[in-house]
C-alpha cells in the first residue's frame, strides 16, 4: 500500500470521530454563539429579536454576574486546592502502610466518589439543618452551633458548600494520586533513606516531582469541573443566600428557565467556556508537552 493510500485509508477512518464531534459540539456551539445575539424565548425561537453583543456587554455591566464570576473563581480556586492537598495527603500516607490495612482504608475513603452530586447536595443539606442537622449537634456540644451560619448565612454557605465539595471529590484525587505513586521505583526511596533524607524531603525532593505530570492533569480535569460547577450548589442552595454561592451556571440556569432570557443564558454560557479556555489554555498546552515527553 504506497503513502497516499495509507493517507486516504486513515482520513476515512477518522471521519466517523470527525462526524461525530462536529454533531455533537461544534453545532450545537455554532447555534448557542449565534442564539446568544438574539432575545428570544424557548419555544418562540423563530421570532427572536436581533440584539448583537448587548447581552455579553451587560454581562459586563451586571452586578449580579461579576459577582457570580467571582464567586466562581473563589470556589474553583478553594476547592481545588484543598482537593489537592488533602487528594495527595492521605495518598502518600497510604502508600506508607501495609497493603492489608491500606487497601481497606483506601476503599472506604472512595465511597463518596459512587454517589451523585445531587444527592450529596442533599445529605449535606441535612448535615447542615440547624433544626435536626448532626454537624449542629456536633458544634451545640462545644458551644459553637450559635456562631456558625452553614448555608443559611452569606458568610458561610459557600465554604460550607467547599466542604461538601471536597469530601466528595477528594477520593478522586486520592485513587489517582495512588496509581501515579505506583509508578515511582522503589529503589529510589530506598536510596533516599540510605542517604538519611527524611519524610518531608523524600515527599518535597522525589514523590512530587515524580507525579507532576499527575498532578498537572489533575489540576487541569478538576479545575475545569470546579469552573462548571452546578448541581451541588443548586441541591444545597439554588445560589443563595442573597446570591452568595452564585456561579455562571447557576446564573445562567436562572436566566434561561427562571426569567426566560435565552438569549443571556446563552452569552453567559459561552463567556464561562471563553474564561475556561483563558484559564486552562496554558495547562492543556503544558500538558501535551509533558506527554510528548
């Protein structure tokens, strides 16, 4: 088979995957960019008005967004990194105990990742009720329940939202944390340990350099996911109180479904995925140097 031939043969066995990403992404983008220039409501998208960029301008221009980006960043920014930290904590100090007790504990720590946001919304909706909730009784035992608001105040509904976050998405962090530190030949820390390096060097020197690229990988799918993030806030509080735990979905889902302006739901949603993009273009680019690598 000459070279064109290869060519020809791999261009037609592509084209399916080709096919399917333009069905499924690329025009369904298309129509929410060219949707997002017009006002209009579901159902009556025929007789939509022309509006141009006036809805990514009053983006711009709106209280209420700008709050909810930060919100968004603040979230992203939080719960990634306590993912990260403690994802990798508990991995490094499992791997330092035998399996017989590591592979139990390690199981039980990824029970949270088998249930679905949604419902993780709603245990901690009830953890967090200051009626019945057990964190209350908790605090109300060392006198602390008075001073801690949980969802129902703007101070702490969005770490308490973090919280439920981190405890379920943790495990992640932590299942693929332990298969990068799989990968780090014993001999090295072996080696470490002859020349007298201590835990803290050992992990410093050698264990988080040899997972950068996991780690790397890791900031960048979880980052991305806490961007987007949606169904835990709206089982816990729907962006509330007083718009306290408002992200861009949440904005854009009220937007669209709550007051009917299709059109901003649509600018909004393509202005989160052009922030992503900013945000996480720098480590999608390192990324595929660390693969080529």
């Amino acid at each position: 088979m000459t070279r064109s031939n290869r060519s020809y043969l791999a261009g037609f066995l592509v084209l399916p995957a080709v096919a399917v990403v333009f069905l499924a992404m690329i025009v369904p983008l298309g129509y929410a960019a060219v949707m997002s220039l017009f006002d209009f409501q579901i159902g009556r998208e025929n007789s939509g008005t022309f509006v141009g960029l006036k809805y990514y301008i009053a983006f711009f221009q709106d209280g209420v967004a700008l709050h909810s980006l930060y919100i968004t960043l603040a979230f992203t920014v939080i719960a990634l990194a306590l993912e990260l930290g403690l994802g990798i904590g508990i991995a490094v100090l499992l791997s330092g105990i035998p399996e017989r007790l590591s592979k139990p504990l390690r199981a039980i720590y990824s029970m949270p990742l088998l249930v679905s946001p949604i419902i993780v919304g709603l245990i901690w909706r009830y953890l967090y009720d200051p009626t019945f909730g057990l964190l209350y009784q908790w605090l109300g035992a060392v006198g602390l329940a008075d001073d801690f608001g949980g969802l129902a105040k703007p101070g702490s509904a969005l770490f308490s939202i973090i919280v439920a976050d981190v405890w379920q998405t943790t495990p992640f962090i932590l299942l693929v944390v332990t298969s990068g530190l799989s990968t780090i030949p014993s001999e090295i820390y072996e080696a470490a340990r002859m020349d007298g390096s201590g835990f803290l060097r050992t992990l410093v020197r050698i264990t988080l350099p040899m997972i950068g690229k996991v780690i790397l990988l890791l900031t960048l799918i979880r980052g991305t996911d806490a961007f987007r993030v949606f169904d835990i806030i709206y089982a816990l509080t729907n962006g509330g109180p007083a718009n306290s735990t408002m992200s861009l979905s949440i904005l854009a889902f009220k937007k669209g479904f709550e007051q009917y302006e299709m059109g901003y739901a649509m600018a909004i949603s393509l202005i989160t995925m052009l922030i992503l993009i900013v945000l996480f273009a720098p480590l999608v680019k390192r990324s595929s140097f660390m693969v080529k690598e």
